[in-house]
C-alpha cells in the first residue's frame, strides 16, 4: 500500500540530493527551535492547531509594540493611572445618564435589523437549515428558487454551551429570521431590504438537576415570537438583547477567531520551513508581523480576557473563561463538535447547522468549499451579496490577487529545467505539505502546483490578515462605541409570548445593591432631618418610602439589564482589544524583495546563497517586483476611493451619532458611517492626526492586536 506521506518525505529527500541541496542555518530565519504549530490545549480535536514555542525576537516585537501599549493604558503610570480604567468609568456614567438604570439603551426593531444585517454581524446570515424552517412553521414554497423572498437566519444556538454563568447573569441560544425580497432593487439593510420575520428563544427544560453535567436547552414552538405578533411585548423587548450578547459572544469566540487561529499554521511554517530568500517567504512574513504572539498571549497569557478560571476587569463575558471557550470548537470543528449532551436525539441534524461549518481552508472570499464536495462552493454572507460589509471586505480582494500573482510569476514556472526554479518549487510543495496535514482543504503538495492555486492561497492568507482582520476591528469598535453592547444580561430570558416581564427592585439590584441603595436614602434622610427639612416632608410617606423600596415594582423596560460595572469592562475591553491598534499597514508595510542588501554581512551571506545556487532575487527582479507593488498600491487607493475621498472624509458622511464617545481620541469620527477602515490618512490628515488614524482606523498589515 502507498503512503502518500512517507512518498512525499522521500521525493523531497531524494530532489534536494539530485539538486545538491544542503542548508546552512543562516539560510534560514529560526536556524533551529522554529515555531511548529501543535495540537491545541483545550481542544485538540475542535480548535485550530496553535503555536506555543514564540521564538524571542516576535516577544520583543509583541512586547514593544502590543504589551507596553496594554500596561500603559490599563494599569498607567505614576502620573496618569489606568487612562482606560477612567475612561469606562466616564463611559458609564454618560451611559447610566443617558439610559438610566437600564443600561442599555432601547433596541428598536429598526436598530435591530441594522445591527444583525449589516456591518459586523451581518457575517453571521446564512441559509435556513432544515430544523429552522420547522421551527419557525415556513413552507417548503417559501425557500424554493422561485419563492419572492430570499430567507435567512441569524443564528446563536451555539450559546447553548454556555451554561454555568456568572451569579446574577443569564445566557439564552436565539436565531433570529429575516427575509429580502429576490432580486429586487434594494440589497442592503440601510436601504430598507430587510424584514425583521421572528425571533426563537430556548428554554433551560425543567428539573435541571443541579451540578455541572450539561443540559439539552429546547425550541419550543411557543417561544418563536413573531414581529407581526409580539412586537410589542417584554418577551420580544427582552429577546432581541439575548440576540445581541449571542452575537457578541458568537464574534469573540468563534466568527473573529477564524480569522486569528487558523492561519497559525500558515504562519509558522512559512517562517520554519522556507529559506529566507525564498519569495513565498519574503511576500507573506510582513503579513505575519506579531500574529504568534498576539494569538499565544489571547490563548494563553496570564492576563488574557479568556483566562481560563480567572477574572479581570476587562473580561466583559457572561461565564468564566474556561465556559466561553467552549464556543472555540465551532470555529474549527463546527456545529458536529457537540453531540447528543448538548443538542439531545437531533444531534446529528443538529451537528449539520450551516451557520457552523466544520474549517475548511478556502481561496474564494465567497464562500467555503463544501464538506461533502469540495468542489461545491458553500457561498457565505459575502457570496449572497447580503451586506455592504461583505462587499466592502471583497472589493479589496482583487488588487491583492493581481498583485500576488504577478509577483510570484518570478519564482518560475514549475515545470522549468532551471534547478532554481526547481528548489524553489520543491520548498513551495514541502511547505505545502506541512501546511495541508494541519489545516484541511489547504491545497498539498501536488495541489499547489495547479496553475495559480499558490497565489490564490497566499492572496487569501493577506487578503484574511489584513483587511478582514482590521474590518473586524473597526466595525466592533464603532459598534462599542455608540451603544453599549450587551454581553451581560441579568435579567432571566423570557418564557412566555403574552407574559409581562416585572421585577421588584430588590431583586433586580440584588440584595448588596439594594442595600446600598437604601443605606444611600437613610443618609440622605439623616442630613434633612439635621437641616430641619423632613418636617416639611409627610414623615409617614418617608419612613413608608424606605421601607418599600425594595418592593416597587420594575416593567421589563425599567429592570436594570446589567450593572454599571459591566458597562465598564465592556468599554474595557473594548479599548484595549478591540479598538483597532496597528503596527503597519497592509499599504505602505515593508517586503524584504524590496529592499537591496544593506550591510557587509548581508551582502556576504547573499553572495553565499548565489554561489550555493539559490533562487536569490536579482536587481532586474527586485526592481520589477518595487514596480508592482506601485501598481499595488495604485489598485488599493482605487479601492480605497470608493469609500473615503483624497482628503479622507468619508463618501457617504457620518451621520454623527450622538451617542459617539470621544473619551479617548476621536478615531471613530474619521471613519465613515459603517465604520470601514480606511486603506491610509488622507491629505486632510497629516501629522498626529494621520499618525492616530494609522493606529486606529486604517487597514493593518496583518493581525497584530
Ligand atoms: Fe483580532
């Protein structure tokens, strides 16, 4: 029987015999103890391979430019404690004045449909699944080619793990159903395309014994509120924030963590196994800049917001880390990872859930190749054309293919007798190989050889890095940044279509809470009474007051849904991991090929690479690929123009949200109204001003925060 690993392994010993190859170290960035991704900690089975052995240089990078900028902003210094602490203390308060004890401010349906189909969450929609047309009572007619709507669902079963939660908090799985008409004029949510249908919401089944062991949440049929119904009700007022902390945690731990995991693998072994001189190398390592370490310090650093068992108050989620991580494995292993504990006797339709793909490495922005046929193309948010997010992050696609396609047409042919070109190729399929025992779908050692599949792969690894990361980014940020986002909730989700929602205030502030609240009154009655004014008061009505306080009664718009301090590690959060913070741009960024060799010891080492044979870049090569990355940018800044003008003001205006926070700096303000991050300053921009919006709201070159 042929082992098509052990073939490999012996061909590419055998064609680096035959071609005289031998390595020195310096050939290489790590010489020894490269980064090699391994099976992951929590979830071998269920989360993207990842890398543990960071080597020391990317530390020093990662501590210079990402560690110091946390110290300095969360803990301070001497003269300028916590800055960020202060400012989510100054961003509750201003909410807390604006929303009352609430919260969070009111969702209307209108706000609603914007938040789930466009802009970041709008990444979520895709096509109803069986068990979602019986669940919301649709027609089979309803979804043929033909029907005059288009549905789709929004989708947060995935909660479901989420069981054990903070005293005081709730967690609840909710799919939302919307629908557009079928090639009809309007596409996107700010023009009117979407229709909000119904909301489910789960139910924790009764007599749940008490303890750890994990319970089947159920959909029942009488809790799918309907828009046409229940618009009106507490249940539905209450549903939609269940939908938004889904979603909020859904992004966190699963829909952005395909976009920092996966290419790890990618990442290392680029740096592992390809020379230095190697152009696959030297196109993609700017890309690479401080994603290990990033990855390695979210994963497993001390102070992480996903620290495994313990808090900080910059962890804004509803359960400790070690439960929200249970929502890794939809990232990779998809829905299928969980079985009959978790979804009961529909475990294996259940498993099948399309808005939780099993990862399968993709080289076309619009979809995901098919689990049972790859060659079937499963289109996704930005294939069904469903967001202007979606074709925001494609219209950036393009450029990046051209320019990697044009470029690596200078490693050769690979069919070339050119022995060159023939190590180079022979370190592409080597490279290729690794890569595909780790991430499925990524083309092998044989599939890499197909016309254009490197450059379609690279163009993807860029593409992914660069522009959906800082996307992610922004568009969460201007989300945070103009009405608090609930991923605390503690008030318990409805249970019934028609009931009222109400809560006495001792109970919805809970007993420490309402104790300082009436401990606050006493005081004040003591000092009216030192100044002679609780006479003037019916003193009756006062004592009565103190006493009944904990007892009046709440409606489902007055309950406190969270605690001001949950605001403020929200905002922590936020301004620490999710406002964008960039070392390079995917722009201007820096590529080895670019640059001729500087110093005495790296002239000697190239004139040694020559003469051993290597596929060095020549100065006519060099000087071609300086012209395209010319034209690169030229393609960019045409992208870029779709969106922002020359001086950098937005296309389509701000419409200056009033909720907007300038706390820190006014990033935000710069970007346009859906939060797309710009490619570079424009010329209106200069100075700090230009040097901020690099930080914080243009396209990075890779995932550096
Ligand atoms: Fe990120």
């Amino acid at each position: 029987m042929s082992d098509a690993k052990a073939d490999f392994e012996l061909y590419y010993a055998r064609r680096k015999q035959a071609l005289g190859v031998l390595y020195e170290g310096d050939e290489f960035l790590y010489p020894s103890d490269g980064p090699w991704p391994e099976a992951s900690f929590d979830y071998p089975y269920g989360q993207a391979p990842q890398v543990m052995n960071i080597p020391a240089d990317e530390q020093r990078d990662w501590q210079k430019n990402i560690g110091r900028y946390y110290t300095d902003n969360a803990v301070g210094t001497f003269y300028n404690r916590s800055p960020f602490g202060v400012a989510a203390a100054e961003y509750a308060r201003d909410d807390l004045m604006q929303n009352g004890v609430s919260g969070y401010a009111e969702v209307s349906d209108d706000d609603f449909v914007a938040l789930i189909c466009e802009g970041l969450f709008s990444k979520f929609l895709s096509r109803l699944d069986p068990q979602d047309v019986a669940l919301f009572g649709l027609k089979p007619t309803d979804l043929a080619p033909d029907s005059p709507y288009e549905y789709y669902k929004s989708d947060y079963r995935c909660m479901m793990v989420v069981q054990q939660t903070w005293p005081g908090e709730y967690a609840c799985p909710t799919i939302v159903l919307v629908r557009r008409k079928r090639g009809g004029q309007k596409r996107y949510a700010d023009e009117g395309a979407y229709e909000l249908m119904a909301i489910a919401v789960a139910r924790k089944p009764a007599n749940v014994p008490p303890g750890d062991a994990p319970f089947v949440y159920e959909f029942p049929p009488e809790l799918v509120f309907t828009q046409a119904q229940d618009s009106a009700s507490a249940g539905w007022f209450l549903a939609k924030y269940f939908v938004l902390q889904g979603a909020a945690h859904r992004i966190n731990l699963i829909d952005h963590v395909k976009v920092h995991f996966p290419p790890d693998a990618i990442n290392a072994l680029t740096k592992t196994i390809l020379p230095k001189w190697h152009l696959v190398h030297q196109l993609l390592e700017p890309h690479f800049r401080l994603t290990l370490p990033v990855n390695n310090t979210v994963l497993e650093g001390q102070r992480s917001l996903i620290n495994r068992d313990t808090w900080y108050p910059w962890s804004p989620f509803v359960a400790v880390g070690n439960e929200v991580r249970k929502l890794f494995p939809f990232a990779w292993a998809g829905a299928g990872y969980y079985g009959d504990k978790y979804y009961g006797a529909d475990a294996e339709q259940l498993g099948r859930n399309s808005s939780y793909p099993a990862f399968r490495y993709s080289t076309n922005p619009d979809g995901m190749p098919g689990a049972d046929d790859p060659a079937v193309l499963i289109p996704n948010f930005i294939g069904m054309d469903c967001s202007r997010y979606g074709a925001f992050l494609k219209s950036y696609y393009p450029p990046i293919l051209k320019f990697v396609t044009e470029s690596l047409k200078e490693i050769g042919d690979p069919a070339s007798a050119d022995p060159k070109v023939q190590v180079a190729w022979l370190e592409v399929q080597h490279w290729a190989h690794e890569i595909s025992k780790l991430l499925p779908g990524f083309p092998d050692e044989n599939g890499i050889l197909a016309e254009g599949e490197l450059a379609r792969v690279c163009a993807m690894v860029i593409w992914n890095a660069a522009v959906v990361h800082s996307s992610d980014h922004t568009t969460l940020h201007l989300m945070m940044d103009t009405q608090p986002v609930p991923f605390v909730l503690r008030v318990p989700p409805p249970t019934s279509r028609t009931g009222t929602v109400e809560e006495t205030v001792e109970s919805a502030l809970g007993p420490t809470v309402s104790g300082y609240l009436k401990s606050g009154i006493a005081e004040v009655l003591k000092a009216w009474e030192r100044e002679g004014l609780k006479e003037k008061l019916e003193g009756a009505v006062v004592e009565k007051l103190l006493e009944d306080i904990g007892q009046i009664k709440l409606s489902h718009k007055e309950i406190p849904l969270c605690w001001p301090t949950d605001l403020m590690y929200a905002r922590m959060a936020d301004l620490l991991f999710y406002r964008p913070h960039n070392t390079t741009l995917l722009y201007d960024c820096e590529y080895a090929f670019e640059r001729d060799a500087q110093t005495d010891e790296e002239k000697a080492l190239q004139a040694l690479w020559i003469a051993a044979g290597r596929p060095v870049l020549t100065a006519d090569q060099k000087q071609r690929l300086r012209g395209l990355r010319k034209s690169f940018q030229a393609m960019l800044d045409a992208v870029n123009q779709q969106y922002y003008n020359a001086d950098g003001t937005p296309v389509l205006p701000q419409t200056g949200n009033p909720n907007y926070h300038s706390d820190t700096d006014a990033a935000m303000q710069h970007l346009n109204r859906f939060g797309f991050p710009k490619l570079r300053p424009g010329t209106g921009e200069a100075g700090d001003t230009g040097a901020m919006l690099r930080r914080e709201a243009c396209i990075g070159a890779g995932v550096q925060y």
